[in-house]
C-alpha cells in the first residue's frame, strides 16, 4: 500500500470480472464442459477461479496444462471460447455486496464506468444482460483501444469519454495487471480483495493506493459513507 497525496475523485472505474461482476461460475462451467468433452474429470472450482482473470489464457492453462504457441492450445482456446458464449449470463452475477456501492454512487452523483479486457463480443451482451449497461458512463474492452491493460489506454479513453481527468479518476481491479495500468495512466489505484487475484505476485506487492477487502470500503474510501 501507497502513501501518496491524491487528488479529488471526480470518477470511479471498474474492471468487470471479479471485481463488478462474479462471472468465475460460467468460465469455470465453460472450462469443465470443455474438459468433459474430452473425456477428463471436472477440476474443483477453487482450482479455476483464480484464473478467470486471466481470460481464456488461463482457463485453458489450469484445464489441459498448455500455454499459448504449444501444440493444442489454439484449438482449445477457441473451443472454450464458443462454450463460454453459450453460456455467458447461466450463472454470472453482479457481486451482492457491490450493487449498493453503485446505487450509492450514482445518488452521490459520481459518474463510474468499465474498462476490461475481455472482448466486446463478450462484454457488451453481459454488461447489458446484467442491467449495467444504462448505468454505466462508459465500458471499454479488451478491443476498443489498440492496447489492453496493463497498457494505460484503455483507461485514458474512459476518462476522456466521461469527461474527466485521468488523475480525477480512481481505477478499481482485482489484478495486478490493473493495478499497473492505473499508475500508468496517472490514475489511484484501489485493488479489489473480494476478486480472483490470480496466481502471481501477492496483492500487497500490487502497489495499490489502497486494498478493498470489501466493496463498501470503497465509499469510505471516497468519503461518502
């Protein structure tokens, strides 16, 4: 954790997996569905979540043991892929604890958005199957810039869409990848502990302003609670 003087708050963006959004039971069900189409056993959840952060990278990774440019992988990943598609809104949810966060928000009048790496083609039908879609002030994917997080723009083209300053803007995540995208774009970092943290380095080596072990520490955070 930062000490480090910051400027107000004027916005507040989220990743969506596992930070806005529980979709670790669909990827995992898309993985396991995978996996017993080729004749193995379902891996226990807790061995898949982790991962979700990692998109289909990491699932295929913890399901068949194979990284990218191995033999195998492309196949599996596009497989995973067309599964996961047929499945996206089954058992995906917005976190309970995060709704009143957002409602809380928006009374405050504090404009918040969306930036993840996960496709359009994947994040737009799940932002709208979810309701977030009018609520949110911008969603940015994984494809809307040239780059994806940990790259900075992303970030830069959601604070220039609401109209805010980069450093106005506080950027919540619950990967290291966010945590540095955040600091590259100028922007406070709060890391989101209720998430999926992958399997890297510890959250307190992430360098975040500061750690959310829940999300209405958020609203203290921002002193409107």
């Amino acid at each position: 954790m930062n000490a480090r003087t910051l400027p107000p708050i004027d916005a507040v963006l989220f990743d969506l997996d596992g930070t806005l959004i529980d979709s670790a039971p669909d990827l995992a069900g898309a993985a396991n569905d995978l996996r017993a189409q080729h004749g193995l056993d379902a891996l226990p959840y807790e061995s898949l979540r982790p991962m979700v952060g990692a998109g289909a990278r990491g699932m295929v990774g913890v399901a068949f043991g194979l990284k990218p440019g191995e033999d195998g992988f492309e196949p599996l990943r596009d497989a995973f892929l067309a599964r996961y598609a047929e499945r996206l809104l089954d058992r995906t949810r917005v976190f309970d604890a995060v709704e009143p966060v957002l409602q809380a928000l928006s009374a405050a009048g504090v404009p918040w958005g969306i930036v993840t790496n996960k496709a359009t083609r994947y994040a737009e039908p799940v932002v709208r199957g979810l309701g977030l879609d009018s609520r949110a002030g911008v969603l940015i994917a994984g494809d809307t810039t040239a780059h994806a997080k940990p790259h900075p723009a992303p970030l830069l083209e959601a604070a220039r869409r609401l109209g805010r300053e980069a450093a106005r803007c506080v950027y919540v995540g619950d990967d290291h990848r966010d945590m540095q995208a955040g600091r590259a774009a100028g922007m406070a970092t709060l890391a989101a502990g209720w998430g999926y943290l992958g399997q890297g380095e510890q959250i307190d080596a992430w360098g975040a302003d500061a750690i959310l072990q829940e999300p209405a520490q958020l609203l203290n955070w921002l002193r409107l609670a």
